[in-house]
C-alpha cells in the first residue's frame, strides 16, 4: 500500500468513502427507532464468525471467490460456513488491488487509529477497497478496539442488521487471519482484529 493527507493522496475522501458508524452512532440509532435485538439474534450471529482455532493456523488452502461459479448473493450464501472457515477467499480486481497499493500499511493504520477507532470500541464502516463480489452483495468492516468482547461484537453486529431489516439469512461474517501467510487469508492489518461484514443489499 503508498501517509493521512500528508501520508497518502485523497485521504479524507477515504474517510468520507468509508460512511463511518461508531458503536455510539448505532447505539442511538436503535434507541430512536426502539430496536432491540433478540437473545437468539445474538447468538445466530455469534455462530457465524470465524472460529478461533481457524484463526491459529499459519497456513489456509483458501480457494478463490469467482463470479462465475458465486453469481450472486444467494449463491454466497449457500457456502457461508466455507467463506468462514477462510476455505473461499474473495480477491480485489486488478484495479482495485492497484488503488490500495498505493497506500502504505502505515497510512492504513494510522486511518484506522485517528480516524476509525479514535473514539469508540466498535466501528462499521463501507469496505473502501472492496473484494469482487456480485453486484448485490454490500462490502463493509466491523473494526475492534483491542479488548473487545466477543458478545460486544455480536450484539453491535445484531443491531446493524435489525437497523437494516436484515436477518441472519442475509449475511455472511468472517475474518482474516492475524498469523496466517497465506495470500489472501492474512489480515492487511494485524494490530487490530477487523470482521468482514456482507450483506444482501437492500
């Protein structure tokens, strides 16, 4: 990746792309529009992340998500516990994969730090270098402030999908690999654990 203005070009237009929504955005949200998410609701999403023995392992055989084969959502959805498990792995096109190198993992971080997680524990936020996946899938990010529970990440995550009339049938949950080399499977960022969130769009 190529420093926040200084750091990197078009910086604050990255921020502005990543449509920021801290634990405290969705917390009100929810207060306003009374929405509670069920005990079940919960756990359903709980079930859904990547099991942390999976995240042990240094090496995955992670084969790649094609369009071909994944022509939509429904089709995503059918191989759920494959893309968590980090057995499908999605990739950037070409383009993409060309905007992202040209910021360096130090102005990747420091976004994430001054920017992201600056003032809160949880953040969602839109994927700003999205994978290539089918045209009805919507990419975002759930980044994790070091000491986040794990019933902390389930319940912000229940909120989002309750704000969005979403149910545990319209998303798919995962996350890279902290320790893992494998291409693909390794975090961009590994100070801070960050779930990959898609959804149906709506």
């Amino acid at each position: 990746m190529s420093n926040i203005e200084g750091s990197f070009p078009g910086a604050l237009n990255l921020i502005e792309r990543s449509e920021i929504r801290t634990a405290f955005d969705i917390e009100s949200m929810c207060l306003a529009k009374n929405i509670l998410p069920k005990p079940e609701e919960i756990r359903g999403v709980g079930d859904l992340f990547t099991p942390t023995a999976i995240l042990k392992q240094p090496n995955h055989q992670g084969r790649i998500i094609t369009l071909d084969e994944f022509p939509n959502f429904n089709a995503l959805l059918s191989v759920r516990n494959e893309i968590r498990d980090l057995n499908l792995v999605p990739k950037r096109t070409d383009e993409v994969q060309k905007d992202y190198e040209r910021m360096t993992s130090e102005g990747f971080l420091k976004m994430v730090e001054d920017y992201y997680l600056r003032e809160t524990r949880l953040v969602y936020v839109k994927e700003i270098y999205p994978t290539d996946l089918p045209d009805d899938v919507d990419q975002h990010v759930v980044w994790l402030a070091n000491g986040s529970t794990k019933q902390e990440v389930e319940v912000f995550i229940a909120k989002i999908l309750k704000l969005n009339k979403l149910t545990e049938q319209d998303v798919i949950l995962f996350e890279r690999s902290r320790v893992s080399t494998t291409q693909y499977v390794a975090a961009a960022i590994d100070k801070y654990r960050h779930i990959h969130v898609w959804t149906r769009k709506v």
